[in-house]
C-alpha cells in the first residue's frame, strides 16, 4: 500500500461485491480499512455490491464502531433492463 501510495498522485482501490467482507469468519477487514483510509490519503476506497443493506450495515458508523463511513458517498445505481443489459454485451 505504501508503495502503491507513494507512485501515483491519486488512487482508487476497488472492492466489488464487498458485503462478502462482513460474511467473512475468520477476519475483521474494517482494522485495514480504517488505517488504509487514515494513513494513505490520496487513496480512495469504492466498495461496491448487490446488498446494500448489509455493506452498509458493515461499514456504519454507531456509537460502538468505528467511524469508517464518515466521508462516505453513498451512489445508488438502478437494475439495467433485459434490453439495456443485452445492447451493453452486442458492443
């Protein structure tokens, strides 16, 4: 991550299909996140995913969390149709 940081003037990490990390048993990933958003700060982080609800639940601020959503922006993107999804692969 350091070195990740130091090249390039502004980055972006990408987490598709992130509520996987609140299943996850075994590791708490909020620790790395939290020190990722922190200490490296021309790194952004975009967690993506299907279950809305459950990633934010597992990002969320509360008075018993840390606050890792604080500078969150929160992008809902609506389901594409049938004829939207089939003209995006035709190209």
């Amino acid at each position: 991550m350091r070195v990740f940081s130091q090249n390039t003037k502004r980055g972006i990490i990408g987490f598709d299909e992130a509520q996987i990390l609140a299943r996850l048993k075994n590791f708490d990933f909020r620790g790395l996140i939290q020190e990722i958003i922190d200490t490296y700060t021309n790194i952004s982080l975009i967690f993506t995913g299907s279950m809305l609800g459950l990633l934010v639940n597992y990002l969320n601020p509360s008075p018993d969390r840390h606050n890792f959503m604080r500078g969150a922006r929160i992008i809902t993107l609506g389901r594409w149709s049938i004829e939207e999804g089939v003209e995006y692969l035709k190209r």
